[in-house]
C-alpha cells in the first residue's frame, strides 16, 4: 500500500512511496529518412521504461516472491496502471562504487571490512560486476574505477584505502584530520562517476551518516541520485548491535537515511562481529529488486514526475530507483512514417498533481 507524502519521514514508516525524477528531454529521431524516396525508413524510439523496486517487508526484511499482476504505477497522482512486465533483478550486471567515509568510528570496521568486501567475489559478485572504490577521510580519493569484481583485486582496493586512513589519522593525531571534501559532496561525485556506466547503479556508502559542510545540500544529492538511476544504500557502524537485529537503519528521519530511501535504497547497520553477513545480505536485497517496466506515459511532459509503486494488499516497504527518460521529437512522432502504439495498447496517464518544492 503506498502512502503519498513527500515529507513523510517525520511521520512514522512510509510503506510503499517512491518519489521518482522523471526528466525527460527531447530526442532526435534514431534513423534519418532514406534519399531515395522510392525506400520507406523506419523511425524508432524508445517508450518502455525499466525500474528497479526493492521490497521488503514492514520489519525490512526478505519477504517471499510477489506475483508480477500485483504491481501498479502511478505518476503524478494519475490512474493506477498495472504493470507491463515485473521479474527479479537476478545477475543484471551491477556497477558498484563503495564510499568508505572512515572519517568517524567506521575504522573500528577496517580489518573485519576489508576481508568481508573481498569475500563478496566470486559468490555475491560476478565477474560482469563492476566496482569502484573511494575512500573519505582526511582526503578523499579514489582507489579503483570500474574495476571487474574480483577478489583479490577488491581486497587490494580496499586494503589500501584503509590503510591510507589508519596512517592519515595517525600522522595527525592529537590535531584536526578534516578533508576539504564531506560526505555529500562525496556522494554527489560518486553519483557522477557511477551516472556513465552501465549496469545497474548501486552507491553502497559505509558512513556514520554525518556531514560537516558540503557544498552541495542533502536534498540536491537526492534529487541527482534520482535523476542519475542510482540507488544509494547506507551501512552505518553500531557496535552494540545485536546479530538477530533486522538490517535496519535508525527510525528517527536524518538526511543520510531520506538519501537512501529517495534513491531506491536503504540505511542498515552492522557490528564487528556480522559485518561479513550485512555486506552479503546487501548484495542479496539488489539482487533481490524486481525490475518493474511499463510504457512512458501517453501524456508524457517535460520535468520532475512523482511516481510511485504500489502492490495489490500488500504493506510491504517499497523503494524505487529513478531514472531519466527521453520524449521523441514531436515532428518524428507526426511523421507517417514513424511507427508508434497502438491507440488500442495501454499506458500510464500523468495525473495533475505536482511535485511541491522539497526543504533543503
């Protein structure tokens, strides 16, 4: 069951809404009319759109399969649609970039961490996965870009970008180790890197969640995740946590966890002792996501759309990534030789409601 608020979070658990970046553009016709005018050229383009939705259950946890007829859309408050086509994610090819921001008590996690991130290839990750690493500490920098998701190259990466932060914060002990890069500044890099690559998108941020004076606001990060089609995950250090907790985040609305949730993703947490467990059941929950398609909506216009995903009888907690999807060109569509759908086939309808400034 979906419930529309924007502003939610302060209100208790939102169980199935999805603010969703609908940008669209216009886009030139792919094929340009033959010379010879004896030859009719076919004129395509695109109209099915594809979203990864993670659902889980109210407690956040795996729930069983859920029949591909019980899923609808709506944007904009418009009618419900029931989805074209709804499968498991499975092995899509995943581009992965993990932020390690050790600018707080994370580093506690560094030699448990550094094993359990390797330890996810060959069997969470595959060889067609991809992965970046970044580290943010008193300097924040990269350590490998999309690189093929194998282990002993993951360890590498990751015990470098490790060991760079315990020297950092050694050398500077006793004085202030502050980067001139924080955490949503970083994000909205990592975002921008991830934003070129194919595969499904996935940001998984290793941080306590605080940031201490980007130049970017927390909602401008939202919106580009969303506009980018990448779902941000957060996994933050609790070390009294116990190992039967629910992979959870803290239920109190924060800026990190409205990233997350706003870009198809979650907030969970992890000790020292299961962190191994949370990074495979991370892996497993974006395995786990349908991918829900549909056509772009007959009435499709320019700019932000909300959009949001609802399963027939269900109060399951639903998060959805956003994407960008092009609007042809009117004069390719009023072109006799453009073919278009049916009149007949259905598709979504925008409704009238409109998206209301968000606080930033």
């Amino acid at each position: 069951m979906a419930k529309e608020s924007w502003f939610a979070f302060g209100r208790g658990t939102v169980t199935g809404f999805c603010a969703w970046a609908f940008l669209l553009w216009i886009a030139g016709s792919f094929a340009a009319r033959a010379q010879d005018t004896d030859i009719l050229t076919l004129h395509v383009y695109t109209n099915t759109i594809q979203i990864p939705v993670l659902v889980l259950g109210e407690d956040q946890r795996r729930i069983a399969p859920i029949a591909p007829d019980r899923f609808k859309v709506t944007f904009d408050g418009g009618p419900p649609f029931r989805a074209s086509h709804v499968r498991l994610e499975g092995d899509d090819p995943i581009s992965l970039a993990i932020l390690l921001d050790m600018s707080g008590s994370e580093l506690e996690l560094s030699t448990k961490l550094e094993n359990a991130i390797a330890e996810l290839a060959p069997l969470s990750l595959r060889a067609k996965d991809h992965v970046s690493i970044y580290g943010l500490d008193c300097e924040f920098t990269q350590y490998a870009s999309d690189m093929p998701a194998d282990e002993e190259r993951l360890k590498k990466s990751i015990h470098e970008a490790l060991q760079a932060a315990s020297d950092r914060r050694h050398v500077k002990h006793g004085s202030k180790c502050e980067s001139q890069v924080h955490l949503w500044d970083a994000l909205a890099f990592v975002t921008n890197q991830l934003s070129g690559l194919s595969g499904r998108r996935v940001i998984l941020a290793v941080s306590d969640g605080q940031d201490k004076g980007s130049k970017h606001k927390w909602n401008e990060v939202r919106a580009f995740a969303q506009n980018s089609a990448v779902a941000v995950f957060g996994m933050r250090y609790v070390p009294w946590l116990s190992d039967d907790s629910p992979a959870m985040g803290n239920t109190m609305e924060d800026p990190f966890r409205s990233i997350c949730e706003l870009s198809g993703g979650l907030v969970f947490s992890t000790n020292r002792t299961d962190v191994a467990k949370r990074l495979q059941g991370f892996v497993a929950m974006v395995r786990g996501r349908y991918i829900v398609e549909f056509p772009r909506p007959r009435n499709s216009t320019k700019g932000q759309h909300q959009f949001v995903v609802t399963i027939d009888k269900s109060k399951a907690f639903i998060r959805s990534t956003g994407i960008s999807v092009p609007l042809p060109d009117a004069k390719a569509l009023a072109d006799p030789t453009t073919v278009t759908p049916s009149d007949g086939n259905p598709a979504p309808e925008e409704g009238t409601r409109h998206i209301l400034e968000t606080p930033r």
